[in-house]
C-alpha cells in the first residue's frame, strides 16, 4: 500500500523560516531511517504558499491568484511517499517523525489509490491459455 | 484503541522492529534459532500486555527489552548447568558481559550479518528464500506458504532445518571475510532476485500475497542498499526490480492475458519507480558496475523504460557480456 504523508503547513513554514540545525539533523537521520528501512518512495519540502498561485475553475472560466494563502491550516509544507503494508505502518513510522515545528503540528496520512496489480480473476480457460503462453516464451529463451 | 487496532498496530511494529530485534539478538547469542526465539517472546509478551497498558512511546526497545531479559536468564541457567565445562562456561562470561555493549553496536552491522548467514550457501535454496523472508521480510510461516503455493507445514520444516543447519554446521555469525564475500553477496543477491521474480510470475486470480513479494523483494533490496551501499550489483538489483515492478499494471490484460513488453500501454507504468530504477542504474554505473550481470538487466529494461526501444542499443548491452551470463538465470527479456 501506499500513503502519502503530508507535514501540514505553520506559521514558521509560511514565513520561510529555515529549519534549525538540530532539526535539520534530526530529519536528516528519520528519513535516511525511511530509506534504509526501503520505505521510502519520494519525499519533498515545499516552499511558502507566498512562491505559490491557485488557479480557481468555475463555469468553465479560471481564476489565478497568486500565494500567499491566508489558511495556514489547509496548507502543507512537505510531503513524503511511502510503501508500506498497513495504514498502522504508516501511523507507526509518523510517530518516530522528530518534531519539525515548535508547538503543535500535523502530520496527515492518506493512502494513495492504485489500480490492482491485475484485472478481474481469470477463467480457468485464460488461465491455460497464459501457462500455454508462458511455456512457450519460456522455450524461447532457452534457445 | 479497540483490540483489533492495537493487534494491527503491534503486527505493524514487528514488521519495522523484528529483523533488527533479531539481528542483534542473533549477535548476542550467537545463534539465529534462538534469537527469534527470544525476538518472540517479545512479541508474545506485547500481544498480552499492551492491549492494556497502550502501546509504548518506544516499542522496539520495549520488545528489545523483554528479549534481552529473557535472554539474560538463559545463560545464567546454561551457564550453571554448564560451569563443569570450562571453556563453554568462558564463552557464555563473554557473551553475557557483552550484552550492553548492544545498544552501541552499528543496527546495520547486526542486519548485515543476519542477511549473510540467512543466505549462507551451507543451506538448500528454498531454505534460504524462507529464512529471509521469515527473519528479515517479517512474513509468517502462513504467509510465506501462501506466497509460495506450499503448505504451511512445509514452509515451517524448512526453516527449522534452517535454522538447524545453521546451528550444526556452526556458521558464524560475521560478516564474510574479504575472499568470501563476493560469492556470499552474490548468494543475497540471488535469493531476493527469486523472491521478486516469483512474485513477478504470479497470475491473476492468484492469492494476492503472490505478486506482494515483488514489493517484499524491493524492500530487501532498498535495505541491503542501505547496508552494502559501495557494491554496484545491490544497486544493480534495485535497478532491476524497480525497473520491472514499474511494469506490473500494464503485463496483463482485461482477462488476465500477459501482454508482451512491446505491446503494453506505457501510460500504466510507473514513473515513480522507473525513476527510482534509472538512479539506481547511475550508482551502479558511478561504481564501476555496469557490467555486472544485475546491472546490465536493468540497462536493457531501462532502454525500454527510457522510450527508446532501439535494437541496436539493446545490442550494445548485451555484446560485451554473454559469455558471463550463467545459464540458470531466468532471462525477463519480453515482459
């Protein structure tokens, strides 16, 4: 499974204030933590909403308005992706996350949509046909 | 937290703790039986006691914790029994005045360690597959049968010989020395290849655990990059992996037909991972690796990958080392 891991948004992120050298340490170790556990897909910072813009679509006509936006709250300021086996896992791995604001911070978990690995369960004519399939590009590349 | 959350999240717990839980066990106690035995118990004691009391702030030096205890009254009883032998008696002092020297010790060495000595030649192929996926993957004996279309109680037999093996035969419990180490990564390397590649080859309509152990793979492989991250042919392995699970949604078709490489829809494939494979590849090739077996299968999937589908660069591949290809690898050449 796969989650997206969004660090929410405050008014330190907002104001472009730089991480202290303690954090920045700190996150350093957590997400070389993430990579050696092979948990770790991606993951990025954000800049400020202020480097920003929305485009609004309504009646088939766009808006664009430029950042900042004024809903700290709603904003994220870095995101990471993960492959993990569980929502838990995911929940288990945000709580070794060091602190990375002062005071009280979000960290929100979504799981990302996947199509199955494969369609709808095969007949069992399929099912022959693809093992007939197989054993023969199988004899091919013995060849 | 109802009872089923915190059983979920303890399983979720074991699978990011238990491999380093047992790999440091594994050290202390200088055999790979045993400490998943005590690893256990730890397991066995959460399961009872945090249902009630929560899940503790640290639950891997909680479970660390519990293992070591245990692990502490064993050899004190062993070590009574034992005080007419001697020498076994000075070994037992050492292992135990050595167990807080624990915590300091490098997790990755421990992790290392356990990877090497669950792929040691001295065992049958399937022995090692099992091994690793139960000590390293975290998967249950059930889940390893389902995985692998076996019985349980065959998956269970054979780790236990395993370990037995192991045991008798009394492997080490080290890094390969320099002259080994080549054939014994080799011998990783080909044991995660197999994983990936059975789940690879599942079929629609098969137990969805199957075609879970490409990403049970791509996870041993991401961890011994971790852990042996100067030799270009882990990185080469990754490479591979990542390059081919890209290509899981587009193999198969609406009725569960393989659809060869060349006729997949390229949109399904998964750029995130392809891009995980290409950088891999460049860190095998900045190590001198390119023409490392695992390497060079990840160039070829990479050509594809990278949308240029000539003949003639695949050609280019594949001149230089034909000669070195063993002709038990199983080639994934069309899909």
């Amino acid at each position: 499974m796969r989650f997206m891991i969004m660090i929410k948004a405050d008014k330190n992120t907002e104001a472009g204030v730089l991480p202290g050298e303690k954090l920045l340490t700190d996150m350093g170790k957590y997400n070389e933590e993430l990579v050696n556990a092979g948990v770790m897909l991606a993951g990025e910072g954000l800049q400020p909403s202020s480097k920003g813009a929305r485009v609004h679509f309504s009646k088939g006509k766009y808006t664009v308005v430029d950042g900042p936006f004024a809903e700290t709250k709603e904003l994220i300021a870095g995101f990471w992706i993960w492959q993990v086996k569980s929502k838990e896992e995911a929940i288990e791995w945000v709580k070794r996350c060091p602190n990375p604001l002062d005071g009280d911070f979000d960290i929100e978990i979504r799981q990302v949509f996947e199509v199955d690995d494969f369609g709808p369960a095969a007949t069992p004519e399929v099912r022959e046909q693809e093992a007939r399939l197989r054993r023969e590009s199988e004899k091919l590349q013995k060849k | 937290m109802s009872s089923t959350d915190t059983h979920r999240t303890i399983e979720a717990v074991w699978r990011i703790e238990s491999a380093k839980l047992i790999a440091a066990l594994a050290r202390m106690v200088r055999d790979v039986g045993l400490a998943e035995e005590l690893a256990q118990d730890g397991l066995v004691a959460a399961l009872k006691q945090w249902p009630e009391s929560g899940v503790p702030e640290k639950p891997g030096a909680w479970l660390m914790a519990v293992a070591k205890h245990r692990a502490l009254d064993l050899l004190r009883r062993d070590k009574l029994i034992e005080r007419k032998h001697e020498e076994l008696g000075r070994e037992l002092q050492t292992a135990v005045s050595q167990f807080d020297l624990s915590l300091d010790e490098d997790v990755g060495d421990d992790l290392l360690r356990l990877i090497f000595i669950s792929c040691h030649p001295v065992l049958p192929f399937e022995g090692r597959v099992a091994l690793t996926l139960r000590l390293l993957g975290g998967l249950t004996t059930q889940e390893i049968a389902r995985a692998f279309l076996v019985p349980e109680a065959t998956i269970a037999q054979r780790i236990v010989r395993a370990k037995r093996t192991l045991s008798e035969a009394g492997v080490p419990f080290e890094v390969p020395k320099a002259e080994e180490r080549e054939q014994r990564l080799s011998a990783v390397l080909e044991v995660i290849y197999l994983i990936f590649n059975e789940g690879y080859s599942a079929t629609a309509g098969d137990d969805w655990m199957r075609p879970e152990l490409c990403k049970d793979a791509l996870r041993l492989g991401r961890i011994l990059v971790g852990l042996a991250p100067s030799q270009p042919e882990v990185h080469g392995l990754v490479a591979l992996m990542e390059i081919q699970a890209s290509r899981s949604r587009a193999r198969v078709g609406p009725s569960g037909e393989p659809i060869l490489l060349l006729d997949q829809n390229r949109a399904l494939w998964d750029r995130l991972l392809i891009g995980r494979g290409l950088a891999a590849l460049k860190r095998a090739e900045e190590l001198g690796g390119q023409k490392g077996w695992y390497a060079l299968q990840a160039a070829l999937a990479a050509c594809h990958a990278r949308r240029e589908p000539r003949r003639r660069r695949i050609g280019v591949a594949l001149r230089p080392c034909t000669p070195c290809w063993p002709k038990s690898r199983r080639r994934r050449l069309w899909s």
